[in-house]
C-alpha cells in the first residue's frame, strides 16, 4: 500500500521522483524517493557532482572552484523511517511531509524544495512494515491487540537494524549507505523513531555527554543548533512535552553514520502508543526513568511539560512530521551555513587533527575471512586502503610490500580511527561514587580486537611508497562443519535479537540448523531428533515463561517446568546444550547444575561492563578451544561469571584473567576484581551429555569472528 502511494505521488507530482534502490532480506522493494523542485530534479546529477566535491576538498583545483560549488550546491537531507517497524508513526509520517512537500505552495516550502535536495526513505526496513501491520490487524479487537509480534520484526536483528551503521551486516544497511549516503554525501541526516510512552512527547539533540571523541566538534555544534531549533518551532506551535538534551548520547557509530562522514545526524523519538492504538497517561502516570529531566517538572531543557491525556498514532504522526519540516526549513534557511561548515569538516579531515595517528598500519598475513570483513567494513565506509609498495620498518618490526596501510588524512578517516583504535569510556556517575550513569548502548567497537586482527597506529609519517587506494579482496567464509549434526537452535516467541544473530551467523557460514520452539521442547524426545541444541542470549524469565497469556495459543507461555525437565533430559542422553551468555543462568538453574554465578543479585555499583570487549583465557587443550590462542577476546554484556562447585564434572574451557587490570581491553568495566580469575566459559557433564555455558556473546552482532570458533567447535560431536 505505501509502495504504491509513493509511486503514484511520483507520477502525480514533478516534485517527486520514484527510485528502487534494491530488494530487503525478504525480498521485498527497498525504495526512496527524492524530493525538490522541479528545475533541482531535471539537475539531479549536477548537484550530485558539486556535493562530491565538497565532500573531498582534494577534488577542487583552485579555491574558486570551492567557493563555486558552495554557492551554487544545494543542502542535502536524507530522512529515514520506521527501522524499528513497532515504531508505526514513522510508517505514516514520511507519507505526510511527502504529500505537504509536493502540493503545498507556501514560501516556506518553495524555500524548501529551490535549496535543498530531500532523499526520504520511508521505511528502512519494509519487511517489518508488513510483519507488525499484519499482526496488529490480526489481534485488534482481541486482548493482544497493541503488543508486539511473536517474533522479530527485522529477520535477523530485531531493534539491532540499527546498530548496524559501522558493521553493514543487512542488506538494508548496505542499500542505504551504497546508495544514498556514499553517493549523495547528506549534510543533514534526520532518522525518526518512537520511544516509550510514559516520558516526554518528543526528544531532540543536543545529545546527552559523551560524545564520542573523534566526531567533528563542529558537528556536534550543527547538531546542537539544529535540534534546538526543532524544538523552538514546534514549541511555538503549542507541542508540549518536547525534551532536548536528555536521554540519548553520541558514542557509538553503530547507530550514528553521518557523524563520521562530514554530517549531522538528528535523532528525534517521539512517544509511543500501543502500536496504532490510542492510550490514556494521566499526567501522575508520567514516570522520571530517564536521564535528564523529570517529565512531571519545568526544566531548562523540558520547559512546558505535558499535561498528560489520550495519546495516538495522530499525535505521533503529527509531531514527527512537523519535526521533519521544521528541520527542512531550517536546512533550507541557513543553506550556506550547511554547505560551508560540511566542507569545513571535510577540510579538517584531509588535513588531519594534530593528536592523531598519522596512520593504521595493517599486516596482510592475518586471517584471511576476519581481514575481508574489516577491510570490507572500512571499504564501504569510503575509506581509502592502500599498500606499502616496498618493505619497511615501524616500531622495531619489518613490514613486507603489501602490507595495508591507511593514513589519517583523508575525509572520512574518523571513521577508520574509531573502528581500529580501542575506546576509553569515561567512568560517569550519578553522583560521586554513586551507580553509573548508563550509556544509551554498548561502549565498545574496536574491529580488530573483535575480529582477532593486528592494527598498528604509526605516529610519525611512514618513508614508504604508497599505492593508489584499492578495493581489498573479498574472501568468502569457510562452513566449520563437516561432519554431519542435528542441531536445534532454540527460538521463543517472545523474541530474542541473540537468536536472529545466531540464524545469520550461521546462514553466512553455512552451518545447518533447525528452529525449535516452545511446544516442541515441552513435547519431548529432544536427543531423537537433535545432536545439539543452542540456547541463545535470553533472560531466565524470558525462556521460562515466555510471553503473557493475553497472546493468542501457541505463542503465551514459554518452555515452562515441563521443557526444562526435558532439556535436561536431552542432556543426560548424550545431547550437548549450549546455553550463551544469559541463557546460561537458565541452564545452571533448569538443569541444577554445580555452577554459581558470582554476578548473581549484584547491583551495578558492585560491578557493572555495559558492552565492553574483555582478555579471555583459554585452555587450548580442550576441544571447544581448539586452534585458538591462549588469549583471545571475551564481549561481556550483562552476562554471569562462573565459579566451579564440583570440578569433578566441570572443566573450564575459559576464564577472565586473575590480574583485574589486564581484563578490559576496550570499552568501560567497574569493579573487575569481581570477575577476576572467574569462569567464562565451562563445560559440565550430565549424565552421558554435556552443557557448555558461555559468560559472553561468542557472535556478537555478526562481528566478534575472533571468537566465533569456540561457538562452531561446540558444535562438533563428542
């Protein structure tokens, strides 16, 4: 239905053009349409041309050629929606401000379309559209109705499809930064999205600190500007609740692409209903569970709260539409600020930043698949990659011709920086010597420690003939698998992002697996049709019960006592369980085994690891080991550490390093002596079976490949 009314708005209107950009993981038409006026649209390759330049100072041969282009360059906008397709405001709202840009005759909308050129993406991922249109249409009416589906509403990754912006494991991902952000090069990114209901009406930037340290400070000036100017708009406009600088940081380029690549991004979050339908907040229901205000209270940056009232999706719609506009007036408006601080970030780049690296320095005899994929990462990135073309020496080591290098002074080396170096989050409390103040995501992202690579920062200028930038060779995975298993990955219904990472991880890898559910657990004679069964990450509760009975049969209960006695069962009869990260705390209570997790019931004051990449030590003689290091590297993220309680039946296959100093790696850790010299990962014998518990996510968002061969050794027969 939206692809059809995006198509004839195109054919109606000389304002709007139509494109396919390609197919989504299902198949389905991933589309975006570009909207200016008519004389912009007939022009289209012209400005493309122009931004291009700007985007890469280096182009221009004289500085007439740059001043040329800024007067003469349009703003670039891109504006995407409904990635979170439980989100459903943002199915709609990209139809509104598309229909008020091709029909209104405003000044404030001519301004729009003569100055700046609109890529809308109305919804970066169409299958979810479908997936929670169809679920809600089938439980209106009933008690589900406004939950939502039993399962994900991204194929893979859940909410995760938009943590995906530094990695580029989708293909939607992939078709929007191929696409549109490589090609067009947005000074301004606007992604709209929906938050809980029980907080303020809308959130825009300024973020909330940190900010990540190698994003442009004149960014995340632009940014500032620009949200508060959204802000004052809809303000005058009589919107209440609008918050700014609250709840969300800047530190993770996982959900932040532009701001390495010369633009803003704008998230706004506006609250959310029960799916489409309406709820009522009385205003003493409006809860204080984010940082920075407090919905029930006047504050500098919450000045007109709420009053609480009927919320619905016209709310919704209305408020991020109206957003949406006053960002594009404003891009608009100040066209020639846009333009020239994007080219002044740019400019930065190429120059490079004085406390930087002069460059990374990546040796090619590494593993071959693990150096694809970050090179690849980087590649896509628009990164440039290039070559020693003779030997030379860095830091007391000999590096042959052909070893990567990549230099800092480029116009998206923050990108290569971030990724490659480790990140030092800073320890932020609530107070001092209080809890920590909660980052919005993981605080790590360091790709060759994730991916089990050497990168090595030279300070200095490298005396070493370069080539020209090049496209580093793709390098197809190999199946770990050869002998023949039946493995079951487990797969609730209320939804687990770990288990649709876990489907692509093996999908990519060729690893053959079936999906088992609730009813089939509970029915039993698990070792007759399956070898191994896999526990992805997932909260005790979550596997036990499952969702609420207000879902429809069969997707209310979980595995209850009933599956968890016959998963035992599995296990005395010879089958391995694999339970990861926080289905390891099921394991060791459905199965009772001789396991305590020392994390059990500890408060983030006591201990506290939000995402962080962590020294891992490995007992190489064990088979789930085999072929690796020593060391390698653990991703903790609110997963249990081991102690042993009879080592008869239980062997450590890994363990956190005794010294706390030597744990973290990258990222932020409190309190490491807690996990100190503890377990990470065991195997306990039951019966003539096995459980493997793993104290971390072995394939971490499809990038942790540094640790992806002691999930596929577990797959291995005994």
């Amino acid at each position: 239905m939206l692809l059809r009314y995006f198509e004839a708005l195109a054919k109606a209107s000389d304002r709007v053009d139509y494109k396919e950009l390609g197919k989504t993981t299902l198949g389905a038409p991933f589309i975006a349409v570009v909207i200016s006026s008519p004389q912009n649209l007939k022009r289209l390759d012209y400005y493309r041309q122009l931004n291009a330049g700007l985007a890469d100072p280096r182009t221009f041969r004289t500085a007439r050629a740059a001043r040329d282009a800024l007067q003469s360059g349009k703003t670039i906008v891109l504006i995407t929606s409904s990635i979170h397709s439980t989100e459903v405001g943002g199915h709609l709202s990209p139809v509104a401000l598309a229909y008020r840009l091709a029909t209104d005759t405003s000044a404030t909308t001519r301004a729009i379309l003569d100055n700046v050129i609109l890529w809308l993406v109305p919804s970066l991922n169409p299958d979810g559209v479908t997936i929670v249109s169809r679920w809600y249409n089938r439980t209106l009416g009933t008690t589900a109705e406004g939950t939502s589906p039993p399962e994900l509403y991204h194929y893979y990754t859940g909410h995760d499809n938009n943590r995906d912006w530094y990695a580029f494991t989708q293909v939607e991902t992939q078709l929007t930064v191929d696409s549109l952000y490589n090609v067009w090069h947005p000074q301004i990114v606007h992604d709209i999205h929906q938050m809980d209901a029980n907080g303020a009406r809308l959130f825009l930037p300024p973020y909330l600190d940190p900010v990540e340290p190698n994003v442009d400070p004149l960014l995340i000036d632009g940014v500032n500007a620009l949200g508060s100017a959204m802000a004052w708009e809809l303000a005058g406009q009589g919107k209440t609740g609008i918050s700014i600088n609250s709840t969300y940081d800047a530190w993770t380029p996982a959900r932040a692409y532009q701001h390495y690549h010369g633009g803003v991004r704008v998230l706004s979050e506006t609250a959310s209903a029960n799916l489409a339908s309406p709820i009522e907040i009385p205003f003493d229901h409006l809860q204080a569970g984010e940082r920075g205000y407090n919905p029930r209270e006047r504050s500098w940056n919450f000045t007109n709260p709420w009053r609480g009232g009927r919320w619905s999706l016209r709310d919704i719609v209305s408020y991020q539409a109206e957003g949406a506009y006053a960002l594009l007036a404003h891009a608009a408006g100040d066209r020639e600020r846009w333009l020239s601080n994007f080219f002044q970030v740019e400019t930065h780049a190429v120059r490079g930043w004085r406390d930087w690296p002069y460059a990374y320095v990546i040796p090619a005899r590494q593993d071959s698949v693990a150096l694809s994929a970050m090179l690849g990462i980087l590649r896509r990135g628009s990164v440039e990659i290039r070559t020693a073309t003779q030997s030379f020496s860095l830091q007391g080591q000999r590096h042959p011709a052909g070893t990567y290098v990549i230099v800092l002074r480029q116009p998206y080396a923050a990108f290569a920086k971030t990724l490659l170096e480790p990140q030092h989050y800073p320890d932020r409390r609530q107070y001092p010597g209080g809890p920590p103040e909660r980052p919005y995501d993981v605080t790590a992202h360091t790709l060759p420690l994730l991916m089990g690579l050497t990168a090595i920062a030279a300070n200095d200028s490298l005396r070493v003939p370069l080539s020209a930038p090049m496209t580093p060779r793709a390098v197809a995975p190999i199946p770990p698998l050869r002998d023949s298993v039946r493995i079951g990955l487990y797969k609730s219904y209320d939804a687990a992002i770990d288990e649709g990472w876990t489907r692509w991880v093996f999908d990519n890898w060729k690893v053959p697996y079936t999906s088992l559910v609730d009813s089939v657990v509970r029915a039993g004679k698990l070792r007759d049709q399956f070898d191994i069964i896999i526990l992805p990450d997932q909260r005790p509760t979550e596997i036990l019960d499952g969702l609420p009975p207000r879902y429809p049969a069969p997707y209310a209960g979980g595995v209850g006592s009933d599956g968890a006695d016959e998963l035992r069962q599995f296990v005395t009869d010879g089958g391995t369980l694999i339970a990861l990260n926080e289905a390891s705390r099921f394991a060791i209570q459905a199965l009772l085994l001789p396991v305590r997790n020392v994390l059990e019931s500890i408060s983030d004051e006591d201990f506290y690891a939000p995402g962080s990449i962590f020294r891992l030590e490995l007992d190489t003689s064990n088979a789930v080991a085999h072929g690796m290091p020593p060391q390698t590297i653990g991703w903790f993220q609110g997963g249990p550490a081991f102690e042993v309680l009879d080592s008869s039946v239980t062997r450590v296959i890994g363990k956190w390093p005794d010294d706390p100093g030597r744990l973290l790696l990258s990222g932020w850790v409190l309190h490491p002596e807690r996990i100190a010299g503890k377990g990470a990962i065991l195997e306990v014998r039951q019966g003539t079976g096995r459980v493997i518990l793993f104290g971390l996510r072995p394939q971490y968002r499809g990038q942790s490949i540094a640790s992806y061969p002691l999930l596929f050794n577990s797959l291995r027969p005994q």
